[in-house]
C-alpha cells in the first residue's frame, strides 16, 4: 500500500513541477536559501492562482 501511496504522490507532485517548468522555473538566478525561497514562494503562489482560476471557469 506506501508503494502505491508514494506513486500516487510523486505523479501529483511532477504535475505542479512540470507546470512550474513550463512558467520558467527551470533555473534559479538567485543564491542564498531565502532567496531561493522567495522565488519558490512566488511560483507557488501564481500556480495557485491559476488553478484556482481554472476551477472556478470550469464551474
């Protein structure tokens, strides 16, 4: 069953990186942890935007 479980997890996961990939996410051009955080954050952030946006159009 964590077999199953971690396949089901790593396809979710790969979704939002490959979407993240596709918005330029592919390098980093900043150094230092929070740095690094930071553009992470605002990554994550516009992907949750978007998704929100697609679910409430499909509605």
């Amino acid at each position: 069953e964590s077999k199953k479980i971690y396949k089901d997890r790593a396809s979710n996961s790969e979704w939002a990186n490959a979407g993240l990939r596709n918005r330029g996410l592919k390098q980093l051009l900043v150094r230092g942890i929070e740095k690094v955080k930071s553009v992470f954050s605002l990554h994550v952030l516009t992907h949750n935007i978007l998704r929100s946006l697609h679910l409430n159009n499909a509605w």
